[in-house]
C-alpha cells in the first residue's frame, strides 16, 4: 500500500518537473532576448530537475539516492543563480541591449547617469 502510494508520488513529482522543464524550454524558444530567455532557463529548468531529483529520492527510498539527490538538489540552487547572474553580467559588459520593449533597465539608466555626472 505505501509502495503504491509513493510511485504514485515519484511519477506525479517527475510529470511536474517535466512541465517545468517544458516550460522553461519554450520560454527559451519564445523569450524575445538573452535575457529572459536565461531568465526562464535558470529558473524553471532548475525548479524542473529539483522536483524530479526529489522524484528519485521518493522512488528510491534508500539513504544513499536520497543523500545525492538533495546534494544535488542544493547544487542546482547554488550554482543557477549564480551562472546567470555571470552570464547577464557577461551580456552587459559585451554591450548587448535588452529587447526594446523592456520596461526597467537599471543597467543603462546607472550607465546614462555615470556619464552625466
């Protein structure tokens, strides 16, 4: 019964982290520029293989998988943000500017001011 219950769990887990690793994928087809396009990778494709890391770990029921799969886990959180932060940062710096229809650019609104000043 509780065999039952928790491949029901895993499976359900991994179909929702596929539907965020979809969206995330569409959004990088989609997304207008580098920026939300790396936006939508970061986000939804890490949140997509930490559920379905989680799915392992529930499938699994053993200490071992369960002990990789959060480190794993903790590996994707630590290291997204921080590869997308480098990689806008990289954008930036290499002069590539946010598609026009962007509402806030702080970005060039700190360099506009730097240049007034």
């Amino acid at each position: 019964m509780i065999a039952d219950i928790l491949a029901v769990l895993s499976g359900l887990l991994v179909v929702i982290g596929a539907l965020f690793a979809l969206v995330g994928a569409i959004g990088v087809l989609r997304l207008p520029d580098l920026y939300t396009r790396m936006h939508a990778a970061s986000k939804a494709g890490t949140i997509g293989s930490g559920i379905i890391l989680l799915a392992l770990a529930v499938e699994a029921m053993q200490v071992g998988v369960i002990t990789r799969a959060l480190a794993g886990i903790v590996f994707l959180l630590l290291t997204a943000p921080v590869s997308a932060h480098l990689l806008a940062r990289a954008a930036v710096t290499a002069g590539l500017r946010p598609w026009p229809g962007t509402t806030l650019d702080e970005v060039t609104r700190r360099q506009a001011s730097r240049i007034t000043d």
